[in-house]
C-alpha cells in the first residue's frame, strides 16, 4: 500500500510556497451553500465554485458523471481556511478548472465530524501531517486518492491538474491507490477486544505517569514544545491523580500549568476566555480563535482546580471566563454559540489574525495614564511581550506580590488599578471591528460548557451559574433531544438538523449525571440514563466492545469509526465509559459496569507509553483501583447539606439525595425522620450513616 500512495507523493512537494491574492466580488456568484445554516459553508456560499454540501445525493451524482470528489474540509474561525478562500475559490480560472473536473464539497468539520475523522487519517497516512483546510480528491464512492491541507494558488492548479489528467488516462493505478489507502483507513480503526485482559494497576499506572512526566515543561507549563495546547483532560486527570496519591510534584506541575496558562497571551486578560492554542513555548502569542469547547473545559477545570487548593486565582478565571461566554457566545434560548474567529478587520479594513486582541506601546500609554509604568510592569510591555509590527500581546510571569512590593503598593491596591486599566481597554475595544462569530450551536459543545457551569456553581458557589446552566440544560431538552431520545447535532436559528454523533451523547449524559449531583432533579438522571440506554442500542459494538461514533440509523461512509484517543476533548468512548461506570453505580443491574470495565481494557495497551493520549481513560483505572464513594443523602436538609459536600473536590465518588425514600436503589429505605443522614457507600454498602458533611467527609478520608 505504501509504495502505491508514494506513486503520488511527488504531487504533495507542490503544496508549498507563496502567491499572489485575488480580489473577491462579492455576489456575483451564489452556489448550493446558500441552502446550508453552517457559517462556514454560508462563506462560501458566493465562491466561483460550484460547491455542494456532503450528501449521498451528491456522491451518486459524482458516480453517474465519472467526476472525481474535491472535498475540502474546514471551520469558520480557521486562518488559513480563509486565507485558501482568497487565494484559490474565490479566483474565476480556479473555479472553472475545479467545476470543470470535479465534485466540489464543502464541509465544516463542527457539523461533520464524522466524515473529517476518515479523511484526517487518510491524510495524515498519506503526508504524515494533518490540519485545516484539509482537502482531498477522492473516487466518486468517498475513498481518498489524493490529499493536502494549505495550498497556494498555483500549486494548488497544477495538483489538481495531474490528479485529473492522472484519473482519465490512468484510472486503474488511481483505483488500486484509494482502495489500498481505503484498507488502511479501516485497519487503523480496529479495536480488539480483549476480555482475557487483566485489569490495568496503579504500579502500571504509576509507571505510565512517569513516563508521562518526562514531556513536562516544569518551568513553563504544559509541555516541552510548540506549539502548545492545553489539553484540559490532561490536568484534569493529573489533578486527580495527584490528590488521591499524595503527589506533591505532580501537583506541582499542575499549578505552573494552570498558573502560566491563566498568566499568558492565550488567555484573554481584557475580555475573558482562552483561545485555541499558543504558537510559541510561554503561551504567549496565541491562534486568536476562541472555541467553546476550550472554554467549557476549562472553566470546569480551573472550577476543580480551585476547590482542591483555594488558589483565589483560579476562581478568577472561571469568573472571567463565563463572563466571556454570557457575553460573546449566548443565545438568548439557552444555548452557546460555537466561536469567534481569529481574524478581524485592521485599521485599513484588512481582515488580519489577532487585530482585535493585541496594543501598541502607544495606545496603552494614552488610554491607562497615570498608571501605565505599573501596568507594563504587569503586563510586560517590553521584549518579552512584544510579538510584531510593535504590537504587544498582554503576557503576565510575576506574581500580584512582587509588582505591589516594586511599586510600593498594596496587592488589593494593585489589583484595583489593573481591574480599572483593563476596563479601560475593554472599552476601547468595543469600538473595533469583532471577529466574526460562528453561531450555530452543537450538541456536545454544549455539553462541555454545561458541564463548565455546573462545576463553577459546584465549587465556587454562584447561584447565577446554576441558572445559566438550567438555562442550558433546559434548551438542550427542547431542541436537541427528539422523542426517542436520540439526539440532533446542531441548532441554528430555530431548527435542529443533523443526526448526533457518540460525542454528542456522550457529553450531554456527562453533564446531566452533573447537573444532578447538585440539583438533586431525577429528570436530569432519567434524561441521562434513556440517552444512554439509545447509544447502546445504536451505537454498540458487541464485536469489539466499544461504541461506535455514528449510529446505526446513520448513511454508511467508507469507514465507520471508533474513537479512542483523547485529544483536546476527550474520546467518545473514554467519556461513556465513565458514565457507564457512574450509572453502573446507581443502577447496578442493568450491566453498564461490565461495559465500562472491558472499554478500558481493550485500549490499556497504549497507557503505558501514550498517557497523555488517554488521559481521561486513565480516571477509571483510578476508580477501578482506589475506592469509588457512593454518597447519599436523605432528609428534610438533603440540598443543603449535599451542596456541602459537593463542594469539595472528591472526584471518585457520585452524589445522590433525596427529602425522602427514593426510587434509585441507594435512597430505598434511608429515610429516617427528623433527621437528614448522610450514607456514605461503595458499591451499595454503606458505613453509619452521619449527619454533617464534615462526619461524611471524614468517612471518605478514613
């Protein structure tokens, strides 16, 4: 397979370099996309290319006519998809050359993920990188034959040029290519399952962890490269690792990770929210784009991080960060919009990555004033802040102590002149052009920042959280969630389409299971255990074990994928896996523990040199190894005295109340008048009940 995908390698040498840029007129075209809601595909919607959106419809069509597919793949807030967009489909003779010998499909990668999953690996076992825009020419039936990501124009005409006249004079080596890599793509995608494993240990898990720890950055944070990603289920499990092993040098890493990443350009110290990823080593100069799904994890994480050590600068972040997204990604029906572009329009109307974010020396001098020598002291105006064309990236690496004693200040007085300087700029900003928004809203998105607020409210206590995330929940039961609970993908504007994806579902029962350890509303958990339930029925595979990423009831694709791998947001299969185990916990007929259990032994193989791969897996060889808690509590005060105990960070437990006797088995026969108990239980048996949550606490550390 390898020598035949190599027969084309010459063609991927032509993929780099430089051109010049076209000029766009706009409307003088309108193309399939005017039909579609994505805002990706609607940029498109006006491109001199004929562009279609991903459908079997489309694909049948390609096969009558004999034409090849040019599938590019992309997001609304990516540079370079933009930057493709004005150097090549909006160029008339490009537009020409692709409707004259191609297919031409867009796809916005958030809607679709299932069909990005297939073409990734295929591009990344064709060129060995992977990115956005991705763009494939595949056979008329989706198998790849071809692929790239950023192309200059004049590459980008004579590589589709040679895979045309390639596939009209040579069609058979073409064919042997895609049906070679085709094989390769599923290959790639198998999971065994492995049901004579044995379970993973905590001597194992000791041992991945310090491989694991030999890729820290112990100065700076994350880990050692560029550029850097924060990968939020990396520290999360570290956290909780940490804290159930009395890690203190773990821990440590922890906290100059969260600490850099909260000092850095990455986050947002005007408007709150984190961008995608940082391009250097000190988070400094970030890929301007601002994701939900970033977000939603990371309030969940620093809201974790906060009630393990009090560290007050955590709880500013979440603070900070929600207040970015009631701002720039609400909807006022309750759900959450996808993201902001990394691009905005400059001073000469010029759309330019990071134009909205970043400050001259000179702005800074006239807006802050008196102040200004503190603040770049703060905020390091100066070299080490510089990023180009003498703008400034805001970048913090001292502590609030050590610039109030330089300036001979209190930190409380300190603190009140950044909060004043920072208001200024926010000001100051709003009078810019704002990145573009991409308002459609996804299912499991809205899940992780779900899961992001009821944390917050969880740990920091803000009633306002609650509602926001009620809100949310509430707007997801509406819209997303069809009568036999199965699930839509995406919401714009009133209408829900697409089917759901194995993230989709697996987010929302997260954040359900969530939402009622600190509500104590069954609904929550009924809505959570019938998704579950549907994804078993549609989406399991009694072969390997695992789940697949699309249902049953989905159009079949070249590849029908199982996701394994955590990334920036964790597998689908690692995420059902622990709410298979938490279900297991309340429902422990039903089977779901078994599930849970063999999950995790058909991908261990890969812990021991991959950790960081699976970070959110290696959770339940914790819960399987240490005690996992079952907390009930039962009376008159059960709200009360359950939001104490939810406030500490306990992760290996799940929280259950009720004023009396419950329909789940854990709150059957607890009930005790006049007084509200606290039962404190693993796998159904349960220590003296107690009545505070101090006694209930003391019972978990014992």
């Amino acid at each position: 397979m390898i020598k035949r995908i190599a027969l084309l390698s010459v063609l991927f040498s032509l993929t780099q370099g430089c051109t010049q840029k076209t000029t766009k007129v706009d409307h003088k075209y309108t193309n399939a996309l005017i039909n579609e809601t994505s805002p990706y595909l609607l940029q498109h919607a006006h491109n001199p290319v004929n562009w279609e959106a991903w459908s079997p419809e489309v694909l049948e069509r390609a096969k009558k006519e004999d034409k090849p597919l040019l599938i590019s793949i992309g997001y609304a807030a990516c540079h370079w998809c933009h930057v493709m967009e004005k150097e090549c489909f909006e160029d008339e003779e490009v537009a020409k050359m692709m409707n004259e010998n191609f297919i031409n499909i867009k796809i916005d990668r958030e809607e679709r993920p299932d069909v990005d999953q297939i073409y990734m690996d295929a591009i990344q076992m064709m060129s060995g990188n992977g990115g956005w825009p991705l763009n494939i020419v595949a056979l008329p039936d989706g198998r790849p034959f071809w692929g790239a990501t950023y192309v200059p124009k004049d590459n980008w005409v004579k590589s589709l040029d040679q895979l045309i006249n390639l596939y009209k004079k040579d069609k058979q080596r073409i064919v042997q290519v895609a049906t070679d890599l085709a094989n390769g793509i599923n290959a790639i995608n198998l999971v065994e399952n492995k049901a004579d494993a044995d379970t993973y240990s905590l001597d194992q898990l000791d041992n991945a962890v310090s491989n694991w720890s030999r890729h820290f950055d112990n100065y700076l944070g994350g880990y050692k490269r560029a550029p850097k990603f924060m990968m939020p289920n990396n520290w999360d499990f570290l956290l909780h690792y940490a804290t159930a092993n009395n890690k203190p040098e773990l821990m440590e890493q922890v906290d100059v990770t969260l600490t850099r990443m909260a000092y850095g350009g990455i986050y947002d110290h005007v408007g709150g929210g984190f961008s995608r990823y940082a391009v250097d080593t000190k988070w400094h100069v970030p890929h301007f784009e601002k994701m939900l799904y970033d977000n939603g994890q990371l309030t969940s994480l620093y809201a974790k991080a906060y009630a393990a050590t009090g560290n007050e600068l955590y709880k500013n972040i979440v603070q900070e960060t929600i207040d970015f997204v009631k701002e720039e990604l609400s909807d006022e029906n309750g759900g959450f919009y996808s993201s902001l572009d990394a691009d905005s329009l400059d001073d000469h109307g010029e759309l330019e990555e990071g134009a909205y974010y970043v400050w001259s020396k000179e702005e800074l001098t006239q807006l802050i004033g008196s102040d200004y020598e503190i603040f770049k002291d703060y905020f390091n105006i100066n070299s080490y802040g510089l990023w180009e064309k003498g703008n400034y990236v805001l970048i913090r690496d001292k502590d609030d102590t050590e610039i109030a004693e330089k300036h001979g200040i209190s930190v409380p007085g300190l603190g009140q002149k950044m909060k004043k300087a920072l208001n200024i700029l926010k000001q100051e900003r709003a009078k810019r052009d704002k990145p573009r928004l991409d308002d459609k809203i996804l299912t499991s998105w809205n899940g992780l920042m779900l899961k992001g607020l009821v944390d917050a409210y969880r740990y920091l206590g803000n009633e306002e959280y609650l509602e926001l995330a009620l809100k949310n929940a509430a707007f997801i039961e509406k819209e997303m969630i069809k009568d036999n609970f199965s699930l839509f993908r995406n919401h714009k504007k009133g209408e829900s389409n697409i089917n759901a994806f194995l993230d989709d579902y697996a987010a929302v029962i997260e954040a359900y299971i969530a939402l009622y350890e600190v509500t104590f509303d069954q609904k929550w958990l009924e809505h959570g255990k019938k998704l579950l339930d549907y994804t078993k029925l549609h989406f399991f595979d009694s072969t390997s074990g695992m789940f697949f990423y699309t249902s049953d009831e989905d159009e079949s694709l070249i590849r029908r994928s199982v996701e394994t791998s955590d990334n920036v947001i964790s597998a689908s299969n690692s995420i059902m896996a622990k709410n298979l185990l938490k279900y297991h916990k309340l429902f422990s007929e039903e089977g779901y523990g078994e599930t849970a259990e063999q999950m995790v032994k058909n991908v261990q193989t890969d812990f021991d040199e991959s950790a960081q791969g699976f970070a959110n897996w290696l959770h339940l060889v914790l819960y399987e190894n240490q005690n996992f808690y079952e907390i009930a509590v039962v009376g008159e005060n059960y709200k009360d005295l359950g939001k104490q105990i939810a406030s500490s960070y306990i992760p290996n437990s799940i929280l259950v109340g009720s004023p009396k006797e419950g329909t789940i088995e854990l709150l059957k026969s607890r009930y005790n008048e006049g007084q509200t108990l606290v039962y404190v239980c693993i796998e159904g048996t349960c220590k003296l009940p107690v009545t505070s949550a101090e006694k209930a606490l003391g019972q978990l550390r014992n």
